[in-house]
C-alpha cells in the first residue's frame, strides 16, 4: 500500500475514533441529565444493554467527574486516575509527568499512567497526587513498617515452601507453624 493511500486510511480511523470519544461524552451528559430527572438506575438497567460498571463511568463522564479518555485508556493506573480531580486527569493525560522521590532522595519525572504499581502507590493517596514532601513521609512509613519489608523480601527472595527465608540472619516466616526439620534447616541457614 503507498504511503499516500495509508495517510489516508489513517486520516479517516482517527476521525471516526475522535468521532466516537466525542459520542462517548455526549452519551455521558445525557445519561447524567436522565438520572437528574429521577430515572432509577433500575429503571436504566432494564432499558439497555450497556454494563452498569460503564454507565456508572459515563455518569462521571457527563457531570465532568471523569476524563473521558479514562474509559479506555489511562495504563495500568487507569483506577487510581479515575480518583483524581478532572483537572488533575486531564493534566496527566495529556502527558504531564509527575515527580516521584527515589528511595536515595533523588526525583525522577515519571508519565503516571505508565509507572508500575508501587509506584502509583507512593504518587497517589486517593484523590490526592502526593508532594514530594509527602512522597518522602510516605516512604520512610514504608521502613518503618516490618510486614511491608517482610512483603518485600517474600516478593524478591526464595521462601523455602511458601512459610518461610531467611535474610541477612534474621528468618521471616510467612505462614503457619514451623516443623523440628524447618528448624533445622533455617538454624543452618543462620550459620
């Protein structure tokens, strides 16, 4: 196919996608005003076909709660986003990066829908993007808290039958009773 001939096909999919994000706002407005009238949400649930989990995101979509393009896309952090405030939506969708403070005091940029999972947790408090301040406290909680570095030790090390390791000397059990042989074992490990 010649380049011409692609520009094309592409020109006419992005117009009928743009088309339909458009139609998806529309039909969120005026789910939004159907509801204010007093319709039951039975009484839509009987009338269409459309999961309730969708209408319940086209409701926010029409009372401006949501960001529209949340109801597709958003990476893998697409539920946390959906908290946000609108306004902080729209900034992080439209590509905005975040500052998110390492474990050694240094800040990186970081594109929110695309940060892994822990790292969304140290951004986010619910509705909330953290400061870098905050980011900090939250980490040093995250030291503080034992079962969050035995959580992390059991993710990144062997646990001998999924009830116990052994770190740095000190032995994390995970689940359960320890037999006389799970003692031995770990008494030599500690050696």
């Amino acid at each position: 196919m010649k380049m011409q001939n692609i520009n094309k096909e592409l020109k006419e999919i992005t117009e009928i996608f743009n088309t339909g994000m458009e139609n998806i706002l529309k039909a969120g407005e005026k789910l939004a005003k159907l509801i204010d009238t007093g319709v039951t949400k039975d009484e839509i649930m009987a009338g269409t076909t459309i999961p309730e989990r969708i209408l319940e995101s086209l409701e926010r979509i029409g009372r401006h709660e949501m960001d529209y393009r949340l109801l597709i896309g958003g990476g893998p952090n697409r539920l946390q986003l959906r908290r946000l405030n609108i306004s902080d939506q729209k900034r992080i969708l439209d590509g905005e990066k975040l500052t998110l403070v390492l474990g050694n005091g240094d800040t990186i940029l970081v594109n929110a829908c695309e940060c892994d999972k822990e790292q969304a947790k140290q951004l986010f408090s619910g509705a909330h993007i953290r400061n870098e301040g905050e980011q900090r406290a939250y980490l040093e909680a995250r030291k503080a808290d034992p079962s969050i570095e035995l959580n992390r030790i059991i993710k990144n090390h062997e646990v001998n039958r999924n009830r116990w390791c052994v770190k740095d000397g000190v032995c994390y059990v995970t689940s359960g009773a320890l037999s006389k042989a799970d003692l031995k074992a770990i008494m030599q490990e500690v050696m």
